[in-house]
C-alpha cells in the first residue's frame, strides 16, 4: 500500500514494473544494524501513472473492501496496459 501525496491510499498492482524515475535509493543501514549495509528505497507516486493504481482511500472516503480486489482483477485484464 502507498499513501499519496494529497493523503489518499492506493495500491499499486504488481502487474506493472515501476519505472525507475518513480524509485529512490535511501542510504545503506548503520554498520550496528543487525542488517548492516542493506540498501531499500522509497517509491515517488508521482513517476507511477495514475491508471497503474487502485484507490482504496479517496477524498476520505474508504472504498467498500469487496471492490478493490475486484478493482484490481480488472486493471490486471485490461489489455490497453499490455
């Protein structure tokens, strides 16, 4: 799940490769950390197109529970994505 820039919720289908625009580097862990050296990153929801997304929060307003599964079966079938 990834919370966008103007607080809503969405979440991004694993369908699509993310471009690498839209992925940070963070710095490597402290040499004390029992994952010492490890190197994550942060995505920037802006580089992510908006069709590549399901919202689950919107103008806080929650979207039903039973609709994002659905939401996402459909963005994962549509063939303009393909």
């Amino acid at each position: 799940m990834t919370c966008d820039m103007d607080g809503s919720e969405s979440v991004a289908s694993s369908y699509f490769a993310f471009p690498a625009s839209a992925i940070i580097k963070r710095p490597p862990l402290a040499l004390t950390a029992r994952r010492a050296g490890w190197v994550g990153c942060n995505f920037d929801l802006r580089h992510i197109p908006a069709d590549a997304r399901i919202s689950i929060v919107v103008e806080k307003q929650i979207t039903p529970s039973n609709e994002v599964p659905h939401n996402l079966k459909k963005l994962n079938r549509s063939k303009s994505f393909r």
